[in-house]
C-alpha cells in the first residue's frame, strides 16, 4: 500500500495561502473569499477574486501582500490544469522573495508568505516528477519556517517538508523534519499534530531499517491515542501500520488494520481510501489463501467502484454547470457595481464555510486528485476484472482435472483391475492376468505424467509456491514458520516455461516436505528470484544435521528433476545450521 494518503492532505491544507495578519483588511478579505471558493470547488470564481487581490496589493505596494496573492493565485490556476500560468504566477512571487529588501525586513507575516511559496513549489514539482527541484523547494520552505514563532505554523510546514522528501526518497531527512514537526506540536499541547508526526515518523524509520526507532514512535502515538478523535489523524496512523505489515509480509496483521480502518467513522465520505482499502484487502486474503474472503471483497470493491464512476459522471455535469455560473459571474462582475460584486462574493464566502467542515474530504479526492485517482480507477477496474476472470478460469481447470481424472479412473484402470479380479476368481491363468496387471500399470503411469497441476493454466509459478506455503504453514499448526519472498526483474513470471515451472515447483515441494518431516526445524525460508533469465531457487531449515550422502527417493528425485531442466543443483548441510537446497536454472 502506499504511503498514506493523508500526507497529501495536509499539503491540500497547506497549498492555501496561510492567513496573515495586518492592515490590508480589504486584500486580507479578498484572499480569505478565493480561498472559500477554491476550497468549496469555484475555481474560476476564486481566480477572479484572486486576481483582483494582486491588483491591489500591487496598488498598494506591499511585497508581502504580492508575494501572498500571486502564491495563492498559483494554486488555483494550477488547480484548473493550467500549470504554465502557475508557474508564472510562482515566478513573480519568488522575484521578491529573492530580493535582498524582503530577506531584510522579515517579520512573522514575510516568514509564512515565503514559506507557503516554497512549499507550492515543492508540491507542484513533486507532482510533475522533477524530484530534485522538489527537494530544493521543500527544504527552504524548512528554513524559512524554522525563523517562525508560530510553534503551529512550524508544526505545519515541516509534517508537508516531510511528506515531499518522503516521496522524493530522501527517508532520513524526511525523518529529520517529522521529528521537528512532532517537537512543535508537543511545545502548543497539539495532541493531534503530535500524532500525526510521530505515525509519519514510526513508518519512516520503519522503510530505513530503524526497527527500534519505529517503535519508539509507535508508542508515542500509542500514548497519544486516547487525546485523539480527528478521522483524517487516525487514518494516518492506521495507514502507516498497514504499510509496515505488508511491507514484512505479515497480511493478517494488515487485514486486522485494513479491519480498522474501515470502522472508522465518517469513511464513507472518502469512497477513494475505502477502494483502496478493499483492492489492497482482497490480495491480503488470496495470500493467505483464503480466496472465499478474497473474492468477497473484490465484489465489494466492484460495487464500490461502479458508484464512484457515477459519482465521476455527476462531477463532470457539476462542472459544466460551474463553469456557465462561472461566465455568468465574471458578466456581472464587469458590468456591475464593485458594491454588489462584493457583496455577492461574501455570501459566496459564507456559504462555502458553512459547508467547508462537511465537504473537505470529498473536495480532497475530487479536486486535488482527480486525474490520478482516474487512472487508479482504470488501473483497479482492469485489475479487478482480470482478478475474477483468473479465478473463474481456475475453478474451470480445477473441476476439468477432476472430471479427466475420474473418467480416466473409471474407463481404464478400473475395468483393467475388474478383468483382473475376475480372471482371479475364475481360475485364469496367471499369463492373462500378469498382462492385465501391466496394461492396468501402463495406465497409472501415464495418467501420472500427463498429470499437471491445473494451477500452472491459470496462475504462475511464484503464485502456485506461495499458495502451497502457506498451506504447509497452516497444516503446521503453528509448529513451524514458513517465510518466502519473490524477486522479478526485467522480466515477468510467466514467461517461464511450464515445464520449467513444473520442476522446480517439485523440487521446492520435496525440499519443505524432507525439512517438514525430517530436520525437526520450527523455520523454513523459500527464496526465489528470476533475474535476468536466471532462476534461483532456495530452501533452508534451521534444524539438525542430516548425512546426504545416503542415498533417498527424496533426494534423487530433486536431482533428476534439476538435471530435466539442466540445471545447477547445490545440497549443503552443515552441523548445527540446518539445510540448505539450492536450485539455478537459466530460463
């Protein structure tokens, strides 16, 4: 799963101009009505309010004012898709910011300008993938904030720096920034802040290797836990512990958080997050092997899916509609009043604040993320489709095999050994039955060899191994642990041979079931690659010695499957450190 999504949440609050204080009342007014209409989805609307606060703050001469309005006026444009205009509007900015007069007089009001500023600017280049000038933007928005005194303010910033530098890969620095967010949070007794920062924190040690360190923030949010009823706090945190339970591939640690974040109240406003819960949720199930659950919920996330899509269709139709409101606006804006323009806007401005409270989520997976959240639709739906046409086709094969199978049974070995009874019973002799007894032998054996898993029709071979695993662990009963991991590069799993597949599926088979029933271990970890046309296999147990040079059908049957595939077969066993089994084979 990935990194939560409310990281991005919080850069939504912040792509807002910051509130400023002072005695530009009218400019102040102005930008507070755009902002209430952007946030309640009138994006036209606030870049005509917007454009008219730069005008007059431009009248008025104030740097900071300019540098406020141009900022916000930035977001909305960028907001309507039309980036190369944002930019230009980021570029205006950052040539006062960038003056020696501005860095000259700073106060609290020029510190969250600039700040506000650079953090649009790492967010939008996030966005657009120019990871490095992200990064740049995201750490001077860190030093301008750091000369605040708005222990809130600072919080803010630096949870957003965070969030940027996570998703440019810059873990430890991003760590660095959580923990300054955390440390202001906790200065101002903002529990939920705090939390928030100390979720990110736990997840970013985590990904770095920093196992005591995650834990250590684990319980600071556990301790902060009872201080917190905020929706969007709590999802934080339960996405960070998901993404840790299946980043160490513990699902039913995952399902248990997936479980959590599904009873949240007020998570039907975010259909988005639930989507991505269930699509996430069904693929925890089928790798535990309990496909009657998975299936379940992917019908869930299907029927989901298809309201969303009319919930997609009724935005566009919103659109349209604001979009001619929108006209019908700026006619009444040039041909009236400034009065009765202004006083429009302000019933606007209350009426979006009104709703802001109930409205933000769904303004969040609407607006700031539509295009991408299209594409995750698309990519769901395919995904999903093709789920249930797999399991389908692999029932298919299932009961095909079985139907084979029993007509092969019945039609030839059982009236082989029919004739073969009643040549017994009847006194025949033993010529004609020993014929009997061969032909019926014949026939086992070739049933035997034309015998293929069904599995490899319909799913791969990293899918199969996984599924028999996990069986052999849940037949265990808990008495031995069985850990497997997959790694596939420039190529896919299927582009294996069945063949191929096949063998070395029997090979890995007889590997856990001799460390199963013969090394006494309580571990047993399956490592498989498929690297470069290079498959590796490997099978090690933590048990006791065992002599491989006595021969077993166990052990000549690995090697021979190895030597059908021409492939490289390694069987080392030291005293006191288990056995390992490893397998290479060129595809």
């Amino acid at each position: 799963m990935n990194f939560p999504l409310c990281a991005l949440f919080l850069a939504f609050l912040l792509l807002s101009p910051f509130s400023v204080k002072g005695n530009n009342d009218e400019i102040i007014r102005l930008r507070e009505i755009s902002d209430s209409l952007h946030n309640i989805g009138r994006t036209d609307s606030a870049l005509i309010v917007g454009e008219k606060a730069i005008r007059l703050a431009k009248e008025k001469g104030d740097k900071v004012m300019i540098v406020g309005a141009q900022a916000g006026q930035g977001v909305y444009l960028r907001s309507s898709g039309r980036i190369e205009e944002a930019l230009k509007c980021y570029e205006s900015a950052l040539e006062i910011v960038t003056t020696k007069e501005y860095r000259a007089n700073q106060n609290q009001e020029s510190i969250e300008e600039a700040a506000s500023l650079y953090i649009n600017l790492a967010v939008l280049n996030l966005d657009m993938q120019h990871k490095d000038e992200a990064v740049k933007n995201a750490l001077l928005a860190g030093e301008w904030a750091s000369r605040s005194n708005d222990e809130e303010f600072k919080s803010t910033v630096f949870g957003v720096v965070g969030s940027v530098l996570t998703g440019c890969g810059k873990l430890e620095e991003a760590s660095e920034y959580q923990a300054l967010a955390y440390k202001s949070a906790e200065k101002i007794d903002n529990a939920e802040a705090a939390f928030r920062a100390s979720a990110y924190t736990m997840l970013i040690e985590d990904r770095l290797g920093n196992v005591g360190k995650a834990q250590e923030w684990r319980n600071r949010c556990v301790k902060l836990l009872p201080e917190v009823s905020s929706v969007m706090a709590l999802l934080v945190y339960y996405q960070a512990e998901c993404s840790i339970a299946l980043k160490h591939d513990d699902q039913r640690e995952a399902l248990q958080w997936f479980d959590k974040i599904l009873s949240l109240e007020g998570i039907d406003k975010l259909p988005f997050v639930k989507f991505d819960v269930y699509n996430n949720k069904h693929i925890s199930y089928a790798a535990l092997g309990e496909y009657q659950n998975a299936y379940k919920t992917l019908l869930e996330s299907n029927e989901l899916r298809d309201s969303l899509w009319e919930a997609e269709k009724a935005e566009s139709l919103r659109d349209l509609t604001v979009k001619y409101e929108t006209k019908e606006t700026q006619l009444a804006l040039a041909q009236s009043e400034a009065k009765r323009a202004n006083t429009f806007v302000w019933l606007l401005a209350v009426a979006g604040l009104l709703l802001l409270a109930i409205i933000i989520f769904l303004l969040y997976a609407t607006r700031q993320r539509r295009l991408r959240l299209k594409k995750e639709i698309e990519f769901a739906n395919l995904r999903t489709e093709t789920g249930i046409q797999l399991t389908r086709q692999y029932i298919e094969g299932l009961e095909n095999e079985r139907n084979r199978m029993a007509k092969e049974l019945h039609d030839g070995v059982c009236n082989d050994l029919l004739a073969v009874q009643m040549n017994i019973q009847n006194g025949c002799p033993i010529e004609t039955t020993a014929n009997l007894i061969e032909t019926c032998r014949e026939s086992v054996r070739r049933i035997s060899h034309e015998l293929m898993p069904p599995e490899f029709t319909y799913a791969t071979l990293d899918e199969v191994l996984r599924f028999f695993l996990t069986k052999q662990e849940s037949a265990s009963m808990g008495k031995v642990k069985i850990i497997y991991s997959s790694e596939l590069s420039n190529g896919s799993w299927g582009d294996i041979p069945d063949f191929i597949s096949l063998e070395i599926y029997r090979i890995a088979q007889e590997a856990v079931g001799n460390a199963l029933k013969h090394s006494g271990a309580d571990e047993i970890r399956v490592d498989m690659t498929f690297i470069d046309g290079l498959i590796t296999l490997r099978v090690k147990d933590n048990g006791s010695f065992k002599d491989f040079k006595e021969k077993g059908a166990g052990l000549d049957s690995i090697k021979k499957r190895a030597n059908s595939i021409k492939g490289t077969l390694n069987i080392q066993s030291p005293e006191k450190e288990g056995t390992e089994v490893l397998l290479t084979a060129k595809v």
